[in-house]
C-alpha cells in the first residue's frame, strides 16, 4: 500500500472518530466504526469544504481506505481501519 499524506491521513482518523460519534453507533460493540459518516461532517470538523473532502475521498477509495458511493455515507474498509 502506498503511504499517504498528512492531511489523507488526518481524513482517515476524522471518520474514524465520526463514525466512533455516529448516532446508533454501539460503543461497546467490538467494530463501532461501522457508522457512515457524512462529507459535510467531516468538512465541518476539519474546517475545509466539502469539495476537498469530496476530492479526498474520491482518493482514498481508489486506494482502498473507504467505501465512498455518491450521494451516500462514507465507511471505512477493513483496510481503512488498519491504518
């Protein structure tokens, strides 16, 4: 797997805290990244807009780290969470 940036990196730990956040999300469950998280949630949480972290996660899917269908919530892969 190729290395990633800072700033990939920083998308990748907001969605894992976000989904850690999500509303239904289980703590005590053994995987509650599960939840989706929303690209206007991790736009507003990183303080950047929602075109970079659509352009982010168009990357990070390419490469494996998420799950990024349009128009719907953003999960992390087995690999993703790896990382």
């Amino acid at each position: 797997m190729q290395s990633l940036s800072i700033s990939m990196q920083n998308y990748l730990e907001k969605i894992f805290d976000l989904s850690r956040q999500a509303p239904g999300s289980r703590r005590d469950s053994s995987s509650p990244e599960k939840s989706g998280v929303r690209v206007s949630d991790i736009a507003s949480h990183l303080n950047v807009s929602k075109a970079s972290v659509n352009n982010a996660m168009n990357v990070l899917a390419k490469l494996g780290y998420v799950s990024n269908e349009k128009y719907q919530e953003i999960f992390l892969t087995d690999v993703g969470r790896e990382t």
